[in-house]
C-alpha cells in the first residue's frame, strides 16, 4: 500500500490519524489529531454525504443546489470498529476510513470496491484570500469511463480530460473549450459495468480530473470552501441519475405550449416585424408557439422598459399574437442601467439592492445599455423585489415567459469577462465574495424571475429560460447551450451537450437551432432542426447580424423538411410530454445517452451522437454534409426503422440510408407511441381520437401516456390522465393491455391504433373478450383501427 508522504505534493496538507469517532443518528463524526474532521452523513442507503473541515469545527451548512424536499432515510446503518479502520455500511454499501490516514474506501455488499482514495482529501492553505484550496483524489481502473457535468463542449464520456466550472460568457465558444456558463460539479463514473456518482457541492471556482494529469488517478478541487461531496451508488446509471436529480431537484411541469417549437432572433423589432414573421409561420404551416422579443425591445436596454417607438401598444400586440397562437417570451438580464431618472434603478439604490465592492462602492461594469449596477439575487429580500418586477409584464401586458441572460454574471471590455472577485454577496445570509457567489448568481436570478413570473401568470404556469446555472436550477427554468456557431462541428457539440445536461439533472435544455453566430447554410440548418425536434426545449436562435435565420431564409426543400420535422414534433407533444413528465416525478432524464440506456454493452461506452429520446425512440442526427446515410451503434434489442418499418435487431454497428429529408430514428419493438395531430400552436385543434402507433413484439413491453389540461395546476390535485399499455406477442395473437389512472377525462374518446409490424394477417379482433365486426379492408391500405377509449384488453389474432 502506498502511503501519503510518499506522495505528498509540496505545501499539501492532509488528515493525520483518527483519534475519535462519534455517531449522531445518520452521521458519524471522524476526529483526526490534526483538527481535520470527517463528517459521514447516510442520507439513503445508496447515498451518503462527505463534508471535511480542516478547523476543528464545521461552518454553517448551506447549499442552494439541495432540493430541502428530497428523499432521505435508509433501511440499514452499522458503524463497527477493526484494527485499522472503521467500517460505515448501510443496506447496498460498505465505507471503510482507514485510521492512520482518514482515506476512504468503498465497496459494494460483495465487497467489490466502487470507489477508492488515492491521496484522498488533502488541501493547500490559501494566504491571498483565506480558507483553503479543498483537493480529493480518488484511484481510478483502466476502463474507467466518466460522464456527467452539464454543459462541456467534448465527447460525452470524459476520460482523458480536465474540465473547469466557473460560469462564463464563452461566445462563440469551440470544442473542448473551458469553462461555459453552467456549473453542474456532478459526475457518473462507470466500472466494471458498476455506475455511481460523485456530487462534489462547492460553489467557488472548481476542476475535475478524469485520469488526465496521473492514468490512473480522478480528482477534483476547489479554490476555497469545503471538501463537500455525495457519493451516489447505482449500480445502475438511472439509479445514479435519478437519485441525483432528486437530491437537486425537479421542476414542475412546463405549460404544453413550452414543449412547442420557439422563434427567436436577436432582435425582432419594430412590431410589424414581429407580425410579419408570426404570420408567416401561419401562411407556411409550420407549426409555432412562441416568438421572442431581445434586447431591442426594451428603452435603452433598460430591463422592465419598452421601446414605445418600435412597440407603441404592447398590451395589444401581445393579445394580437395571443389570438394568433403565439405566446410573447422577453429577455431581462441582470445589468440595470446607472440612470437616475429609471425607476428600477432608483428602487434599487434607495434600498440597497445592488452589490458592492469590498471597500464599499457599487459594482459597476458594462453590459447592453452601458454602465450598470447588479441587483445581488443571493439576498432573499432582492429576490423578493425582483420576482415583484415582473407584475406589469405578465399581468398586465400578457407575456408569458421570461428570458434570463447574460447571468454569468457578464460584463464587457473586461479581462475576466464578469465580476472582480472581491464583490460582496448576501448568500442568503452567509456573507461572501464573488469567488463564492459567482457560479450560483445566474441560478439565483432565474430562482427570482421564477417566483415572479410564476406568480402572476398564476393560475397558468410559468415558463423561463436563463444561460447560465448552477446544479439545482432546473427547479426553476430550462436553459440554452448559449452563444454557438453555425457549424457542422457546433452541431455535434449541440448533440452532445443536450445529452449531458439530461444526465446532469438539467433536461429542459437546447441549442440556438442553426447556430447563433455566422450563417448556417440551408443543409446545415435543415439537419439541425432535424436534431433540435428532439430536444427537451426547441428554439431556432441567432444573432441577426448575418443574414436570417427563419426557415424561409432557405430554399423550397429546407422549408419543407423543417415544416415536416416541426410537424413531427408537434405529433410527438403526448410522447414529449410524458417524458416530461417521468423527469419531474422520478428525476429519468429526458434524452438517453446509448452509455444510460445500456450500460452493460461496452459498446456504448465512448458513443457520442445516438441517444434515446424519452423510452422508446432511438435518434442518430445526420453531423456532417451531403450525406446519404451514416454508419451508427443500433443499442441491443429490437427496433423498428421509423420511415420504413423495417425490424432490425441491435448490439451491432450498421450503415443506415437516409434522404435529406429523413435522419436514422427508431422505435422499440412493442413500443406504442401516442400522436396528436399536427396543430399549429398547441391547443389548436380540438380531436375525437389519440393516434397510437403500435409496434409489434413477440414477448412484453411497456408503455404509458401521461396527460392533463396542459396548463394550470389541477395535475397536482390528481386531475391527469395516466394511460399504461402493455403490449404482448405470442404466436398469432397480439394483446394490448390497457390500464388508466387519474381523474382527467382526456377529449378524445377514441385510439386510432395504427398496428405496425404485425407478423401474420388479421382474422379477428376481440375487445374485452368480445369479437368485434370491423372492415377488413382497413387492415389492406392503413392497418388503422379505430376504437373507444375504454377498454381494458385488445386481442388481435391472426390466421
Ligand atoms: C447574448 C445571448 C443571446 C442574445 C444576445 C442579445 O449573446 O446569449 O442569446 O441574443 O445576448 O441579447
């Protein structure tokens, strides 16, 4: 065994040998003879929590990524005593600290080791600023592969790479470029086919080391505060994930119409300009449900302002596009113009809202309107103010989400492109720098304009949007990947980081569709909206000072494939929605990565651009030009291609045709997936009948559809209609089992079941143990088969 002095890096520190352990219910307190103490929390049997202090004491306990309302308890704690360490185990895990030296160790109940210390914690005192620079190693297996961490721009399974988290305006940023505006310090790793994960929750600046520096050490560090991490068990990635996404939180549902396609430019002004290209939308067909009013909307950049010459009237421009469909989403960033004549600006000062420098004066720095001062949203009373502000825009004027950006926070013409580091935050009553506050002040201005939005839109629900975050924000908004390029490569990093932030309990996010800077070429943004559908949040973005960006910028083929992909989206909102909601009822991450799908098949370990979509549809974006096809990973199993039915049995690579108008998307066999017809913005139509395409398996498989009144609240009250199908092949005979919950009568009252892949032709149907009569033609051009709602067992044999 190695030892630390061995090891010991010059000006390190480490815990010397454990003179004292003492328990407290579901934590067990170790005492080094150096003052560092190790506090062992059990929060779940497959969770337990990590906190050091190096003090002899532990400072106030505060987080604002914990969900307050997560799951704790656990079934089985025994702390016990051998000659060189102490042993912690609970009904999945076994921890052994190891007395000399305080290392940890952790194995599963076979005593297979899951996660190791290598130097374990160890620290560097910090003279400049105080406090410590806070530093865990952990040894790490060949085959080792790592995921996770929110929005980096590299191949999702980040072995090999170094990556940092500090919030930052990263225009135009390229691959592999660090840092980018969202910090999520949670990793999976993946071994010996065994998932856990690491939540390391530390607000300052942080790294993390995936066998990059040392082959086979992972480490991570903060530049202060406290070594404070939870150790998550699978063995399954979704046992990970999910108890994650719990830990953090979930958000509640978002209003159908948010699952729409969005329209936004930097800017759409005057109001014309913004009718001309809602109506456009309309006179082409092409599905949308929200246009976005940026910067130029406002006087002078100042935030809660309208411009009256562009919009003279906009209480009558947004029910104008209301009746249209179109819901009005407004930016509002943090910067609040220094003008003594503007009323934000004038409340903000007379009650000392805004953040100060350490000797005093007020942050002051550059942003869109020019010199500005920054309300501190890490003080509640601020939040509260600001969460006020939104009154006149969503009670009054009838907007119905809000945009949150440049929350870094960013400031122009300044080296660090944000704060300097000595400003002073509230942190909600635990006073600090910037070097603490600055990766949770975009989280906490999205937390305030939440509260606000979600007040006055009441009783319909809020919708907001925010770039930059902290893990944790997805109890408050969806994001976007920020400032991309339109590139071919900006495409494969959108695939990418939407996976990631799925897996980083942050899934209603998407990409600037087509790329914010520079012009996308007609191909390039026709295969981008071909992925953007598939995103948990699907907006076409840009920055406006190329050429546009809406899809009649581009040739007659371009706006046909986005009207059909747009088109498909809009079918595929029942399916959308009820991936919506498994991620916010048991935290199932919208989009699959292959490696979460199936963790088991090492193929899937370095795979990068398939990924499941919701439970059941496999989607492999075209990422380069003119092409024919693409070579992909079809995950284990059996699925059915989309545009031609054909069967294909997984756990191979293949090469899959495509036209342009058609990227490589499967479905599970035995899959059933619901349809709405296409509507122009949701709630368009009214329908008699849920469209349900029914893929044939031999053997079982299931499926639900979650809905409800897709807006409001009244889902919360048990007024959601739960449909739970169980499709079963055996020989000649098809069954499809249905069971309902909930006490929401869904409008329609019929299944148009659409049976695809059925083995052998049709002789009879029996529902619910009846045989019905039915036109056997319908089985020779269609297959549809239309039915009442109500029933609990279809039958369909075969001769
Ligand atoms: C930032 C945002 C971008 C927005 C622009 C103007 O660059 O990331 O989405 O359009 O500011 O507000």
């Amino acid at each position: 065994m190695i030892t630390n002095t061995e090891l010991e890096f010059k000006g390190d520190l480490y815990p010397s040998k454990i003179v004292l352990m003492e328990q407290d219910v579901d934590s067990v307190f170790f005492h080094a003879d150096n003052s560092v103490i190790l506090k062992l929390t059990v929060l779940r049997d497959s969770m337990i929590r990590f906190r050091y202090t190096v003090k002899g004491y532990f400072s106030n306990d505060f987080s604002y990524a914990i969900d307050k309302s997560h799951s704790h308890g656990y079934n089985f704690l025994e702390v016990t005593e051998e000659n060189d360490y102490y042993q912690v185990k609970t009904s999945k895990v076994k921890c052994r600290i190891q007395k000399i030296d305080m290392r940890v160790s952790i194995f599963d109940l076979n005593d297979k080791v899951i996660l190791e210390d290598e130097l374990g914690f160890h620290w560097e005192e910090c003279y400049e600023h105080g406090g410590n620079i806070v530093k865990m190693s952990k040894t790490s297996k060949d085959g080792e592969c790592f995921y996770g961490l929110g929005d980096k721009a590299t191949q999702l399974n980040l072995k090999g790479k170094r990556v940092e988290n500090f919030a930052t305006d990263q225009y135009a940023f390229s691959k592999d470029q660090e840092p980018l505006y969202k910090v999520v310090p949670f990793y999976i790793g993946l071994q010996k086919k065994q998932s856990y994960g690491i939540f390391f929750d530390n607000t300052f600046r942080t790294y993390f080391d995936f066998c990059q520096e040392r082959r086979n050490v992972t480490s991570f560090w903060a530049e202060g505060g406290e070594m404070n991490y939870y150790f998550i068990y699978g063995p399954q990635m979704q046992d990970v994930v999910t108890t994650y996404t719990d830990l953090t939180g979930k958000p509640e549902l978002p209003p159908l119409w948010a699952l729409g396609y969005h329209q936004c430019k930097w800017s759409y002004f005057p109001e014309s300009n913004v009718k001309e290209i809602t109506a456009k939308f309309r006179d082409l067909k092409i599905p949308c449900d929200a246009i976005y009013l940026d910067i130029d909307y406002m006087e002078g950049f100042r935030c809660f302002t309208w411009n009256k010459e562009y919009f003279p009237d906009p209480k009558r421009m947004v029910a104008e596009l209301a009746a249209d469909g179109f819901k009005t989403i407004v930016i509002i960033d943090p910067g609040i113009k220094i003008d003594k004549e503007y009323s934000v600006y004038k409340e903000a000062l007379e009650k000392d809202y805004f953040c100060k420098r350490a000797d005093g004066p007020y942050m002051k720095g550059k942003v869109w309107p020019g010199e500005c001062n920054f309300p501190d949203y890490t003080n509640p009373e601020v939040r509260e103010w600001w969460a006020g502000l939104f009154k006149e825009l969503v009670s009054e004027i009838g907007v119905k989400g809000v945009w949150n950006d440049m929350n870094e926070p960013a400031v122009m013409e300044v080296p660090n492109k944000t704060f300097p580091m000595d400003v002073r935050h509230d942190y909600d009553g635990n006073p600090c720098s910037h070097r603490k506050a600055h990766n949770i002040y975009g989280m906490q201005m999205a937390r305030a304009t939440y509260h606000g939005v979600k007040r006055f839109a009441y009783p319909k629900r809020p919708f907001v949007i925010t770039r930059s975050a902290y893990a944790g924000a997805q109890r408050y908004t969806s994001s976007w990947t920020g400032d991309n390029v339109a590139s071919w490569e900006h495409l494969w990093i959108a695939n990418i980081q939407v996976q990631r932030m799925c897996i980083s309990g942050m899934g209603f996010t998407g990409s600037d569709i087509g790329g914010f800077a520079e012009q996308p070429s007609g191909e390039l943004y026709a295969r981008w909206i071909q992925l953007g559908v598939f995103h948990p949040f699907c907006r076409t973005h840009s920055s406006g000072d190329h050429g546009n960006q809406e899809p009649w910028a581009f040739d007659e083929e371009v706006i046909d494939i986005t009207r059909k992909f747009v088109n498909l989206r809009y079918q595929l909102l029942p399916y959308l929605y009820t991936m919506f909601w498994q991620y916010i009822e048991e935290g199932i991450p919208m989009l699959k990565p292959l490696v979460y799908f199936d963790q088991e098949d090492i193929q899937t370990h370095y795979r990068n651009d398939e990924f499941i979509f919701g439970n059941q549809i496999l989607v492999c974006p075209i990422l380069e030009p003119n092409s024919l096809g693409r070579r992909m990973y079809m995950p284990r199993g059996q699925w059915y291609n989309y545009w031609t039915s054909e069967l294909i049995t997984g756990g191979k690579e293949l090469w899959v045709d495509t036209k342009f108008d058609q990227i490589p998307m499967f479905i599970k066999a035995g899959a059933i997936i619901p349809k709405y017809p296409v509507q122009q913005y949701v709630g368009e139509l009214e329908f008699d009948e849920l469209e349900l395409d029914v893929y044939y398996k031999e053997s079982k498989e299931k499926s639900v559809v979650y809905e409800d009144a897709q807006d409001g609240y009244d889902y919360k009250k048990g007024r959601f209609s739960l449909l739970s199908f169980t499709t079963i092949g055996k020989g000649n005979e098809f069954y499809i089992q249905l069971y309902k919950e909930g006490k929401y009568d869904t409008n329609y009252t019929k299944f148009k079941i659409n049976l695809i892949g059925l083995p052998f032709k049709v002789k009879e149907i029996r529902i619910d143990n009846e045989k019905i009569t039915y036109d056997k033609r319908i089985f020779d051009s269609k297959n549809y088969l239309i039915i009442d709602k109500e029933f609990t067992e279809l039958n369909i044999v075969g001769i």
